[in-house]
C-alpha cells in the first residue's frame, strides 16, 4: 500500500513552491552571499592595468621580412618572456618603487613570482607585443610598465655570454652528477621494490584479504569435519542399535492369499459405508455377512509357507556401513587439506608481518631520493637562469626591440568590477538559497501535501482540509451563543460562546460558509455514500500517532453529517486513555463511554449531551487500559443498543500506533477513515501505521492542515472564498 522512497519532481513550480515554503531560508541565504561578495569587493584593493606597446627596430624587421619567419614574435616569446620576467630586469624596477621588502640585499623568490603574475605579456603582431602590469596606483602601475619595458630593452644590449658560459659549464657538471646519483638511486629502489613485491605496502590490503580468505577456509574445513565427525559417530551409534536388534537375522515374510486381500478390501469398503449410512442400511448387513463368511473360508484354508527375505533394518545397516567408510575416508582427507591450509597461512602472514620493515626501508630510500631531487632542481631552476643570458645573447644577434608607445594612465580600474561582482552574487546566492531550500525539503521527513500522499501511498484521499484559520476566509466570525444540553436533564442548558469553539476549530459549527466547512460537507457525503446500505452506519476516525487532528475532524465531520442525515447521529469518544472531546465542546467532566461500558445495563441519556443537532457521548472516567472493556461482550451490546437509538454514529478512537484500542474499534465500526496531517505526519510513521492497521472497512485519508496555496486546489478555494464565501444570508 505504500512505497518506500520520495520521488520530487524537480520542476520549476515545485522549486518556487518549496521557495515560498522557506523564503526566509531563500532570502537569507542570497543576502549572506550577496553580503560576503560585497564585502569582498568593497575590502579588497583597487588595481589598475597599463600597458606599453614594444616591437622589433626597423633595421631588424627589414632582416624578418627576408628571413622565414624565425625571429617573429610569437616563435622569439618564450626567450622574451625569461629577460623580461628575469631578476636583472624585475630587481631594479622593484627596488626603485619599493614593490617588495629586500631579505639579506635580494629580493626573495616567492617576491619575483608575485611580480611575475602581475607582468603579462601578449603578442599583437608578428613584431609587436603589449607588456602590461596590474597593481595599485595609477601613476604607479604606468611608472612601472614603463621600467620594465625599459629594462627589458635595455637588458638586450648586456653582453654576458662569457659569465654565463662559466656558470652553465659549473652547472651541467653538478647537474651530470646529481643525475647519476637520482639513477643510482632509482635503481635501488626498484630493485628493492622488486625483490619484496610481494609484501610492499601497498599489496597489505590484498594479502590481508587473501589471509583472511584462507583462515575462512580454514574454518570451512574445522566446520565440515566436525559435522562429518558427528555424522560419523551418529551412524556407528545407529549400527550399533541395529546390531542389537539383531538386523543380521532374516526376517519371514508372510504373503497374503487373494481372500485375504478380499477381506481387507472389503472391511475397508464397510467402514466406509458406516461413515455414510446408519447400520439399518441394507448393504452394511450384507457386506458384514459377507466379512463373517470370508474369515471362516481363511480360517479352514491350510496354512500357507512363509518365505524368509532380508529386513528393512537389515538394509539400512548396509547402508550405514557403507556410509561410514565414505565418512572416515573423508575425514583422512581433511588432514592432508589442514596442512596446505597453514602453509599458505604462514606464507601470508609472514608476508603482513614484513610490510612495516618494507615501509620503513622503502621510506628511508624515497627520503634520500627526494634529498638528491630537490638539490638537482634547484641547480636546474639555476641553469635556466642562466640560459637566460644564452638567449640575451641570440636576441642581441638576431632581434632587437624598443618602446613604440610607452604606457599611459589607465582609465579606470581594472579590479575589482564590482557592479559585476554584486549582480553575480545576488543571482548565485538566490540560485544557492532555492537549492538549499529543495534540499532540505528532500530532506523534510514528513508528508507535505496530497500530492505527495499519494505518491506514497495508494490510500485514497477523501478530503484536503485547509489549515482553520479564523482570517482564511477574510470573513469576520458573527459572535453568537450555542446552548449544550445534557440529554437527561437536570441541569440549565449551557450557552457555548462562537469565539471559543471557533477557537477550538468547531468550523462546521461556527463558519459553515468556510472552505474548511465544504470540504467537511463533501466528506460526510463521501462518508454516507461508502456506508449506504447500513441500517445505522458507525463510522471510525483515528490517526497514526497523535496529533494529526482526529478529534477535530471527528467533531467537524459530526457537525456536518447531524446537518444532512435525517435523524439524530451520536459522536462517542472512544479515547478512554485520553478522552479530549469534552474540551473541544466545553462539556463537563463526567460520565461518558467508559462509564457506560462498566454498566452496560444503564440509561444511555445519563452520558449524552446535545450541541445543536449533534448528540456527544464523551470519554468519562479515563483509563490507563481499557482493552478489556473493549473486547468484552458489553461494548458490542452497547453500541447495539446506541444503533437502536441513533441513526448514525461517529466513534473518534485513539491512533492505531500507540495502543491496541482502534484495532479492536474497527471490528465494531462499519467503516473506518484515517487523519494525516500535512508537514507533521512521518512518512515512516505513515507506513508503519497502515501495515499495522489491517483494517478491511479503510475507506480513505483526510488530510488536515494543507496549504491551500500549495495544493492543486488552490484556484478552487480563491474562487469559492471570491464568490460564494459570505453571500449567504
């Protein structure tokens, strides 16, 4: 009856339906985002971009036109890029502005590459490229451009070929060396690695599983020769009765003659006729006759010779004896088995026991590896620095460059774009505040709407009842008195104000033009259709766990059907553990259901009141457990005896969940319905509730407290309330 998991469809009306439900989740999302964003963009500093332009000297571009194309550009910028990004460049430019602190007279490493990120360079044409510098200031960022591109033509006129020869020879030896120390030692490695392939770290998840697949063969193996050994002792225990017995002696068998067979046949035939016919029947006569004259036939026959044939137990002593050999030859084998068991063992555990040596030997030679590595690019990263002087030098004899437009003040910062940035974030954090929100409805336990009941559940729905909000109509409640009458008499008749039962959500009694008030209408009339047929129909409302409204559409449903069903219909509180339908109505604590069970004999006025049309029996006396009133004769004999007097009666029992006392209602009542209440009614709690409540005379749900916005009768409820609400005079 119910399905186990929750399908949302993620459409663009559920997503601003879940939206609505938590707009304050929506709204306060997007404004934290949008708030981060914009103190980010309001703190973070402002930078500005300028830009120079430099190309190849005329004379030089004469020389690229007759070339083929190998000092352009784009095939001369990665040398560009290592004078241009070089210390001799950035280090004066950067002392001169104060850019960065200098450690020990030098600017560090990790201050040349954060001046090296704010440097670009982009190639315009094939003799052309921008150098461009982002930072704070715009006087500052154009001073700036304008020295390294300065710099980087002065640069091209250094000759430092013979120094950097020097130094690049240096290098390659130290590097030469340290290359063969890195083979060295990746040699060792591998053949270390090698040699324990099969207990490195990284085979310690395999063997531990191959371990523990043989301890489980092992145990597999303990198991089968134990049970063959019980096998084994519960055979020779078996043969050794059976010797006792004496199975080894033949047994004489003792064949039937036809008139033997004849007479069983027909002794069998004569029980079956007795079993049929009284013993005046003729053929029973006959066929005792008959019985009476056969055996005095057997009892004259000569005796016939008895043949002399194996016996079953003797049969099954063989069989025993053969199956002791197959189990003590079985049980040889299990050795043989046991001994390749340990030493496959002991190959995997000393396997597990060797791995931490391993890592520890494998670490210390990744260790020193590493050592040799670090030292071998730091010489690396110097013989590129180098290099830098080799290319100075083909530049110098290939190309040469100068400024064709030195760098301007830019017009307006480069970063943050903050307009941008704001617009971004308001549209993300909304984007992040709807996804959070549908997550957290995925997430939300509880049935939300018809909808999605019915989705879980094939449980027909009766009725989608609005939450009973005095203002959901817009119609102000008139004030006015209702008396309560106790049936008996004896008492002055109480006048029950509007505003309290209207308060306690009596609508069907204090705003009948409500919506709420319909759908409690159209509910009795599907209540009155299921239930045609009964001479006095007895309906029964409860719920799953507590909470969900029962009592309330109990009494509203009651209201309705006293205003439509000709005749008087009774409302009983059958809640004898928690009765809370005198409270509702304002009726006196007193007798009531409970009461009349224990006297089942007594006048039923004594526990009625009257509210209007609708006759209520309350609880009573409450008990702590009634089950034995319940399921004694008494309840069914009074709520015969109620049927005799009423016309239709609405028992409002407790929920199925926590106690026993609606399961044995139901088998009373002629039909049942059962209450969900919307965003409070536990899906699981749903699903264990109708696999518990096995109730055949289920008609349905009611769901209380649903969101008219949200349902698909919303337009439905606009209408009614626009054009129907509140026209009645």
């Amino acid at each position: 009856m119910t399905s186990p998991t929750r399908q949302t469809e993620f459409t663009v009306a559920n997503l601003l339906d879940v939206a609505r439900r938590r707009i304050l989740l929506v709204l306060s999302v997007a404004v934290a985002v949008t708030g981060a964003v914009t103190y980010y963009a309001y703190h973070r500093p402002v930078l500005y971009r300028a830009q120079a332009l430099l190309g190849v000297q005329s004379n030089v571009r004469d020389v690229v036109q007759k070339t083929d194309g190998a000092a352009r550009v784009q095939d001369q910028l990665l040398t560009i890029k290592e004078i241009a990004f070089g210390r001799p460049v950035l280090e004066p430019v950067m002392d001169k502005f104060g850019l960065y602190q200098k450690h020990d007279g030098k600017f560090s490493e990790t201050d040349l590459e954060k001046m090296r990120a704010a440097l670009k360079i982009t190639v315009e044409t094939d003799d052309t490229f921008h150098l461009s510098y982002e930072g704070e200031g715009r006087e500052r960022v154009t001073d700036v451009t304008n020295a390294v591109a300065n710099g980087f033509v002065g640069s091209l006129a250094e000759d430092r070929h013979q120094q950097e020869t020097d130094a690049s020879a240096t290098l390659d030896a130290e590097l030469t060396t340290l290359r063969t120390a890195l083979d060295k030692q990746e040699e060792q490695m591998k053949r270390y690695k090698q040699s324990a392939v099969n207990s490195l770290p990284d085979r310690l998840d395999m063997n531990m599983r191959l371990l523990s697949n043989i301890q489980a063969e092992q145990e597999a193996i303990n198991e089968s020769q134990a049970g063959d050994q019980a096998k084994l002792s519960a055979v020779q225990a078996e043969m050794s009765e059976l010797e006792k017995q004496g199975v080894m002696n033949p047994t004489q068998v003792h064949e039937k003659s036809l008139q033997e067979v004849k007479l069983d046949d027909l002794k069998l035939h004569l029980k079956q006729l007795k079993s049929v016919y009284t013993d005046k029947y003729p053929e029973i006569a006959a066929t005792e006759q008959e019985i009476r004259d056969l055996e005095r036939a057997i009892a004259a026959a000569p005796p016939k010779p008895v043949s002399v044939e194996p016996s079953a137990a003797h049969m099954r002593y063989l069989q025993l004896k053969a199956e002791k050999e197959s189990l003590q030859q079985r049980l040889k084998s299990y050795d043989a088995q046991r001994a390749d068991i340990q030493a496959r063992m002991q190959q995997m555990q000393g396997r597990v026991q060797a791995t931490p040596t391993h890592e520890i030997a494998i670490a210390e030679l990744s260790r020193g590896y590493e050592e040799t590595k670090t030292r071998y690019n730091t010489l690396l990263a110097k013989q590129q620095e180098m290099r830098l002087a080799t290319g100075l030098e083909r530049v110098n004899r290939s190309m040469s460059f100068k400024v064709v437009e030195a760098a301007t003040l830019p017009t307006g910062p480069s970063t943050p774009r903050r307009s941008r940035l704001l617009s971004m974030a308001l549209l993300g954090g909304l984007a992040l505040g709807f996804l959070a929100a549908f997550a957290l409805e995925q997430m939300n336990p509880t049935i939300t709407s018809v909808k999605e009941l019915q989705t879980f559940t094939d449980l027909p729905v009766l009725a989608a009842l609005p939450n009973l909000d005095a203002k959901f109509n817009g119609q102000p409640i008139k004030e006015s008195a209702i008396p309560l009458v106790a049936v008996a008499g004896g008492t002055a008749p109480t006048l029950l104000s509007t505003a309290s039962l209207r308060e306690n959500r009596i609508v069907a009694l204090t705003d009948p033009e409500s919506v709420a008030s319909e759908q409690y209408r159209l509910l009795s009339l599907k209540v009155r259709r299921q239930l045609f047929g009964h001479d006095t129909p007895v309906l029964l409302v409860t719920g799953f766990a507590g909470g969900e409204g029962k009592t309330v559409t109990a009494l509203n449903v009651s209201m309705s059907l006293a205003g439509t069903v000709p005749g008087r219909v009774l409302l009983i509180d059958s809640d004898l553990r928690k009765p809370r339908a005198h409270e509702y109505l304002g009726i006196p604590r007193g007798k009531g259901f409970a009461d009349l069970l224990r006297a089942p004999e007594s006048e039923t006025s004594q526990y009625i009141w009257k509210v209007k049309d609708l006759y209520v029996m309350p609880g009573g006396t409450s008990l702590q457990n009634p089950v034995a009133l319940l399921t004694s004769k008494h309840a069914a004999a009074v709520l015969q005896r109620l049927r005799q007097e009423f016309d239709f009666i609405v028992i409002d029992s407790p929920p199925v969940l926590p106690v026993v006392d609606s399961h044995i209602l139901a088998g009373l009542a002629d039909g049942a319905i059962m209450v969900v209440r919307a965003r409070y009614t536990r899906r699981d709690v749903l699903s264990l509730g109708l696999e518990n409540f096995q109730a055949a005379n289920l008609f349905g749900a009611v769901v209380n407290d649903v969101d008219p916005r949200t349902s698909g009768y919303a337009s439905a409820y606009q209408y009614y309330n626009q054009h129907y609400a509140g026209t009645a005079s």
